[in-house]
C-alpha cells in the first residue's frame, strides 16, 4: 500500500469521530456543505456542482446551505479530494483519475481508457446506468459516497511549435499529462515523453517552453486561457474527462435517510444537464478559439494512435471486474 494511500485512509478513519454526529437534532436548521473544486466558474466542473446544487435544493428546499468554492480556492484538484477523505471539507469535485492514484480503488481508470468512449452520448449512458452507480459504490472503502460523475471535455491535443498530423509527429514531444501510471502508459505507448505537472503549472509550462504540449479538452483551454501559448490543436478525442462529486462518508451517513435519498437523487438528476452544458460548450467554444488563431485538425492517421494503445485496454480489464464490466458494456454498444 502506498504512502499517500495509507496517509488518506488513516485520515478517513480519524474523521468519522468527528463528522458522524446525527443531524436529526438540528433538523430545522440548514445543514452547512462545503463543495470544492479547482474550476473556474465557466469550466464544466463548476457547471457540474451548480447542478447538483439545483437539484438538491428542489428535492431538499431549505435543508442544506451548499457553498461552492471554484477555482482552486480550498486547493487543487488532488487537495480537495484529499480534503474530503480527511473530513475538513464535505464534498469535493475532482477529476476522476485521481480517484485510484488517492483511494487505491482502481475502477474510475475504466472511463480513461483509450477510445473506450466514443462521445458524450455514449458517456450519459455508462454513467447513469448500472454500471457508472456500481463505480460510484465503490468508493465506499475509502471513505467517500460518490453522487455524480460527469465529462468535462473530450480530451484532445494542443501543442506549442507545430500542428502534430500524423503519430509520428508525437515522437518525443514532451507533453503534460496528470501525473499517474494509467496516463504515462498511454502516452508512453502514442510516443511522447510524458511530464506530470499539476494543472494550475500548465499555462506557465507552454510560455516557458518546459513542454511542448497538453492532452486537454477544449474547456480547460478557454478556462485556463491556454490559447495564448498553445496555438495548434489536434482533434484526437482519445478520452472523456470525467469529473467525480463525492461526500465525506461519516458526514453523509450522519444524516437523516431523506436527506441521503435527497443527496444521492440529486447527484442522478445532474448529470444529464452537466453533460448537455458540456457538449455544447465544446463545440461552441472551438469556434470562438478559431478567432483566437488556434488551428483545429483531426490526426491524419487516427487508427495507428488506436493501434499502440489499444493492449492497454485489456491489461486494465484484468485490474478490476468493474472495469472488465464497463469495457464490455461499452464495446457492446460499439
């Protein structure tokens, strides 16, 4: 077990002392949610927490008093969720291939594998069928109720001195990527030379010329003004983003059944209007980059990217049975 594993879990542990008290005591009094995420306020992520927001105050009027906090306020993306495992926070939105890296718990690296999901449709269906409920669950051990997993963008490929055509194009770029092992392979395999950098350094790590590119989806280049260093996009779409809201578990089981009913129900109801947000975003969004002089192409030899990358798939199936479960229902809707 890792260092960070066993850090983040002992902290779980410690906070249930502290968060588990009952809430059916102060009833009459709106019950205070802190939810944190690194997004600025037009970014899916944040769009993501708003809706949840929406729809708990429907099922729940003047129950809880939800405040978000965007824009890397309460910390960055791996903070908050830490920060939620530790019960200082009540609820984070991180992106979802943190979840293994922090948790140990493997099954979130299903929605990341390459090519495995075709687009946002495609998404909507996995994440609110069974399967996408069986991987929130599944958080449980670490300490966390998980209510919504959303894309936030498509991720595609932005580079600094020239457009990437053709996969030999990739070789030896160095590229940011989030620093964890699903991620390197990947990126190892397409032909870069992989450099984790947490996502607040991206911008200043183009301008600098630290990395000569970023797999990204189009919203973080608007939200993070990577437009300005990054002129050349490549339209490979080899991945989802998916964004994960999650509770601290001893505050969430502190609550009355009705409200954990509310809590869980909102989280459902919220993914469809996120994942409407985001396509929309995504396409409206390339054409007001295109003013910007950003430059949009599809990689000339997509297949051959799919080709490298394609035993990963298999490999990850192997890790988990709620992955092989999600790779199956997703090729069988292929």
């Amino acid at each position: 077990m890792t260092t960070t594993r066993r850090r983040v879990l002992a902290l779980a542990a410690a906070s249930a002392a502290t968060l588990a008290t009952p809430w059916v005591a102060r009833a009459q009094k709106a019950i205070r949610m802190r939810l944190a995420h690194a997004a600025n306020e037009v970014h899916p992520g944040h769009i993501a927490a708003v809706k949840f927001k929406e729809a708990l105050e429907k099922l729940a009027p003047g129950r809880f008093n939800l405040q978000i906090f965007p824009n890397r306020q309460l910390g960055d993306d791996k903070q908050s969720l830490e920060s939620v495992i530790a019960g200082t926070v009540e609820m984070a939105g991180s992106s979802g291939v943190l979840y293994p890296l922090v948790t140990g718990r493997p099954a979130f690296n299903a929605y990341q594998l390459p090519f495995l999901i075709r687009d946002y449709e495609h998404f909507t269906k996995l994440a609110t069928g069974d399967i996408g409920q069986k991987i929130l669950d599944d958080l449980a051990p670490a300490g966390l109720i998980g209510l919504q997993t959303t894309d936030i963008g498509q991720r595609n490929f932005l580079s600094v001195h020239k457009p990437v055509k053709t996969i030999a194009d990739f070789a030896g770029l160095k590229t940011r990527i989030v620093p964890v092992p699903l991620h390197k392979q990947i990126w190892e395999a397409v032909g870069t030379a992989p450099v984790g950098l947490p996502y607040g350094e991206v911008y200043s790590a183009l301008q600098t010329k630290v990395i000569d590119a970023v797999e990204i989806n189009v919203s973080s280049v608007v939200g993070e003004n990577l437009w300005e260093v990054g002129k050349h996009m490549t339209l490979t779409g080899h991945y989802p983003w998916h964004n994960v809201i999650v509770a601290n578990k001893a505050f969430f089981d502190g609550l009355p059944p009705d409200l954990q009913t509310a809590m869980r129900t909102a989280g459902r109801e919220s993914i469809v209007p996120t994942m409407t947000y985001t396509k929309t975003q995504d396409f409206a969004a390339r054409d007001d980059l295109k003013k910007k002089g950003v430059s949009f192409a599809p990689l000339e030899d997509l297949a051959a990217m799919k080709t490298k990358v394609e035993p990963i798939v298999g490999e990850y199936s192997k890790k988990s049975p709620l992955i092989a479960e999600f790779v199956a229902l997703a090729q069988s809707a292929a």
